[in-house]
C-alpha cells in the first residue's frame, strides 16, 4: 500500500546551476552533494538532482509546491525578478504561478490544496465532475 510520495528525482545538465535555482530562488535546504548529484528538502518533501540527460516534457505534467497564500506575492516576486520563464497562466482556483527551472523542467508554485480545489470545482464543475469521496 502506498502511504505517500518518498521523493522527486529531476535530471539536471547543471548540478551548480540548479543547486542555486532550488536552494537559493526556492528555498530548498540542501542536505548532501556529490559529483553528480544533491539530495534536497522541502517541508517533508525529498527532492534529488542528479546529472544526466535532460529531457524536458512537452505536455501538461510539472511539478507543484506549496507556498502560504501570505507569502505568495513575495515568491512570486522574486522568481519573476529572477528572470523565470512562465510556460502557463492560471485559470483554475488559486493563486498559481507556472514557470520553468533552468532545465526547462514544469514547475508551479501554488497557495491552495487539494481541499480548496475540490471546493471550487464543485461551484464550476469540470465536463463530467463526479466525486468520488
């Protein structure tokens, strides 16, 4: 039985570049480097870097993490004065920021849940919402 999500693995062509994009831009704290890779936190989330062939997705599927609606201007901000790349504008519930790591990876930095999202569906629902809860 699955009782959570362990960890992300992203490849990076640039360990010293994305250690700086996630630690310094995002706020991950770093745990341990090695030639060709780092192993990161986020809250309960493990993320590792590890070099390799970088093959960026070309649909919908990223990444999101969590941000406190109260600091949500503030990231935003700073990964907008930072130069990201935006690959989306939102336009579902929440405040969400789409943008891109230096890889090109999908990321969003979003300040609702699941809860919110489920809520807010319900109002507006989807072409064939059900709920199965």
């Amino acid at each position: 039985m699955i009782t959570g999500l362990n960890h992300i693995t992203l490849a990076v062509s640039d360990l010293s570049l994305s250690l700086k994009f996630y630690v310094d831009l995002l706020g991950f704290k770093p745990h341990a480097r090695w030639d060709a890779g780092a192993y990161l936190s986020s809250g309960d989330l493990w993320l590792c870097l590890t070099l390799d062939k970088v093959y960026p997705s070309t649909d919908y599927s990223h990444i999101a993490f969590n941000v406190p609606s109260e600091a949500y201007a503030q990231v935003v901000n700073s990964l907008t004065e930072a130069g990201v790349q935006v690959w989306k504008q939102n336009k579902s519930e929440g405040n969400s920021l789409y943008f891109l790591d230096p890889d090109k990876h999908k990321l969003e930095v979003h300040d609702g849940d699941l809860s919110s999202r489920l809520q807010a569906v319900d109002l507006e629902p989807y072409s064939g919402w059900v709920r199965l809860d």
